[in-house]
C-alpha cells in the first residue's frame, strides 16, 4: 500500500513455503520415511524465507537481517525502529 506521498507504507512478502507447509502432512502419510527427502524436497522449501527477513532504509541504505520473533516483538511495541542498535 502507499500513501500520499506514493512511498511504500505496508508490504507482506509471503513465500511460497508458507502455503505448502499445511500440506506436507498429508503428503508424508503412507509414505516410508525414506521418501520424506523426496516428498520435502518436490515441495522446494525455503527454510529461510519462514525465519528471517531483511530490512532496508532506503535512505540511508542501511539494512538489518532480523528473525521473526524479532519482527514479531517490534510490531507489538513498535518503539524503535530494527534497524537501530
């Protein structure tokens, strides 16, 4: 979304993974576990994309890895901004 002054305000970046985790239990069933590798794999998961994000200032250029739970934290007290130590 973006406001008046047209800049980015809010932006959700979803990855394919999250939509096919649900899935996966019902891919495994009846399955050996030998397969598990090959089911996990068809499914191409990002491990990383459901555990971090990179944040950027884009006009200091300026930009920070941080893990959900972090992401999570900020957007209950949204008291300073990630990219501040």
């Amino acid at each position: 979304m973006t406001g008046d002054n047209q800049k980015v305000y809010r932006w959700r970046a979803k990855a394919a993974t999250y939509s096919n985790w649900p899935v996966l239990r019902y891919a495994l069933q009846g399955n050996t576990v030998s397969d598990a590798a090959v089911i996990i794999g068809s499914m191409d998961p990002c491990y990383s994309c459901t555990d971090r994000v990179t944040i950027c200032d884009v006009k200091t250029h300026k930009e920070k890895t941080i893990t959900k739970q972090q992401l999570e934290d900020y957007a209950v007290d949204r008291k300073h901004s990630p990219l501040k130590d």
